[in-house]
C-alpha cells in the first residue's frame, strides 16, 4: 500500500529537514533603509577634584594649617596698651625725682620695718574679730527674735554710716566720758573696777575701733552668703533630725564660705589699707613710720611714699594668693574640675608652646 505523499515516515528514519521560505518584500510597501542614528555627545565626566585639591586632602590632618581670623582691632588695642606700659616703666626708672637709691636705703630700715609688724598685728586682730563679730551680727538678723533682729540692725546701719577715722577719734578719747569701767549686776553693785586710760592702749583702740568696723561690714557679707545656700540644704539637715548648730558649722557655713570668702577678702584689703590711720590715734604703723620719716628728712619724702606703696602692694598681693587657694579648697564638689594653680598654668602654657614650635616646624 503505497504512502501518500507528505506523509510521515515510518518510524525508525529521521524526516528530512524541509527549508523554510524567507518572505520576500512586498511590492508594495518598500523596504525603508534602517539608519544607525550616532549617540548624542555626553558631557565629559568628572575628573574629580583638582591636584592642588588632591594634595591636601592627601595631607594628615596635623600638616594642615588653620589661618585664624585676623583682628586688626585687637592687635592695634595692644601696640597702644605696650607703648603706654613702656613709657610709664621708662618714666619711672629714669626720672630722677623718684630717687631710687634713697628707696633702696628706707626699704629695710628697722623703723620701717617695725611699723610694718604694727600694721600686720593691727590688720589681723582685727579682721579676726571682725569676722566673729559679723557671723554674731549676721545671725543676729536672720534670728526670729525680734529684738536680736532690731539691736543688729541698728549696729551695723551706726558703723556703716559713721566714717572709721571718727569712731577711732571717739575710743582715743573714750577716756574723757568714762574714766572707771565696771564688771557687775546690773544697775547693782560692781565687781570688779579698772581704769580706762590704763586698758585703753594706743593698739587697742587701733584693734577696738577697726574691728567694731569691720564687724558691721563682715555682717553682711555673711549674711549674703548664708542666704546664698539652697533651701534644700536646710530642709535636708532639718530632715535628718541634726542639732541647729551641728546645721549650721557642718553644713550651711562651709558651703556659705564659698560665697563669702571673696567678698570679705575684698573687705580685708580694705582694712588692710584702712590701717594706714590708725597714725592719728598716735600708733606708728607703717604709714605712721612713713610720715614721721618724712617729717624729719623732707627730702624723701616721696622714696618714703614709694616705700608704703611697695610694701602694700606686697601685702594685698600675699592676700590675694591666700584667696586664690581657700576659694579653691572649698570649690571642692561644686565644680567638675579644680581651677588651675599658677604654677600649673605656667606648666601648660610652655607644653602649648612647645606643641605649637613642633607643628611649625613639622610643616
């Protein structure tokens, strides 16, 4: 039986591969020629940052060199403030009305070395009891007595309105109002009787006089720095079921001391230099030693002036350290960090400088 064509061959014989045939074009529609369109010019990349650029970004940090702001204002501020130093130092090494070689001569004299130690007796007798007067007058005010309250009130507005030199004339002249002073019952019979002229020495009208000064004064400043402790401090101590007085001397008086320590240093130079007149209650102190210098050698007049000028300075300055180191020690717990010393501030100052000779150099 014969196969009809097309079909399919037994199997076990592969079919022949049959061609396909590719379309031709239609007549018409006519082949369109195909164009490769360029592609459009793109801009250049980035070639990133430039050498210059390159370089010092390349450069550690350390070699790289911050120009700080220029300030004309400050600089021309310090060529003045120099200048003026350096004419005034000028004019007072070479203007021979100072005469330099007669104050080194009185500096070290026994006269005035002598009132020196008056004065620095005189100065601390008196700040000591003026600062114990102040603390009684200062709680004498924040007392709910009103009596305490009154008679502190009255005591430090009479010494704060009469002038020092007034109240050291009137002790110097106690004498002339009561000549016998009495220990005893009041308004009864007296125990014990001395005479005034002979207790009344010319230091202790010097000490009296300064101290009940210093004591009105001192008040406030105590009071300002009792009140300058929170509230919380009290109720905290009050909570705590403690004595009033163990409050006060454990608590409340060191942190107030952080207040009050550099404004009664502010008054403690004050007195220092106020007792430059105690020489008119007849007490040679050193302005005293310098007056009476001056009088009976009128040609140094003004060493002699230089001399109480140095010497105060000098005695304010070891003041003014003493400050520095107690306002410091009582910092302790208020401040995260300790104010530098002096001393370590010069250490850190060269260590800067050192650092920074280094960096130049390395660039």
């Amino acid at each position: 039986m014969s196969e009809p064509p097309g079909s399919a061959v037994s199997s076990g014989s592969a079919p022949p591969a049959q061609a396909i045939p590719r379309p031709e074009p239609s007549p018409a529609s006519p082949a369109v020629p195909v164009s490769v369109r360029s592609p459009e010019p793109t801009e250049a990349p980035d070639e990133g940052p430039k050498r210059s650029d390159r370089d010092s970004a390349q450069r550690p940090l350390s070699a790289q060199r911050v120009l700080p702001l220029r300030r004309p204002g400050r600089w021309i501020a310090t060529a003045v403030v120099l200048v003026l130093v350096v004419q005034i130092g000028h004019g007072l090494v070479t203007n021979p009305f100072y005469q330099w070689d007669r104050f080194g001569y009185w500096f070290v004299r026994p006269v005035i070395v002598d009132g020196l130690l008056i004065t620095l007796q005189v100065a601390a007798y008196s700040a000591l009891l003026g600062l114990l007067g102040g603390i009684l007058l200062a709680l004498g005010r924040l007392s709910r007595s009103p009596v305490l309250r009154a008679v502190s009130w009255v005591y430090i507005w009479l010494f704060r309105s009469v002038p020092l030199i007034v109240v050291l004339l009137f002790l110097y002249n106690f004498s002339a109002l009561y000549k016998t002073l009495s220990i005893g019952v009041p308004f009864g019979p007296a125990f014990f009787s001395f005479d005034e002229s002979r207790l009344a020495t010319d230091i202790v009208v010097a000490v009296v006089g300064l101290s009940l000064n210093e004591a009105a004064y001192a008040a406030e400043v105590v009071r300002g720095g009792i009140l300058s402790v929170d509230q919380g401090q009290h109720e905290a101590a009050s909570a705590l079921g403690l004595p009033k007085r163990y409050q006060f001397v454990r608590i409340v008086f060191p942190q107030a001391l952080r207040a009050i320590t550099p404004n009664y240093v502010n008054q403690l130079i004050g007195l220092i230099k106020s007792t430059s007149l105690v020489f008119y209650v007849s007490l040679l102190d050193l302005f005293g030693s310098v007056q009476t210098m001056g009088s009976t050698y009128p040609g140094d007049i003004v060493p002699l002036l230089l001399v109480a000028t140095i010497w105060y300075l000098i005695l304010t300055s070891v003041v003014s350290v003493i400050q520095f180191y107690v306002e410091r020690y009582y910092s302790r717990g208020a401040v995260r960090t300790l104010p530098p010393t002096p001393l370590q501030k010069l250490r850190a100052g060269v260590r800067d400088l050192r650092a920074r000779i280094q960096r130049e150099a390395a660039i």
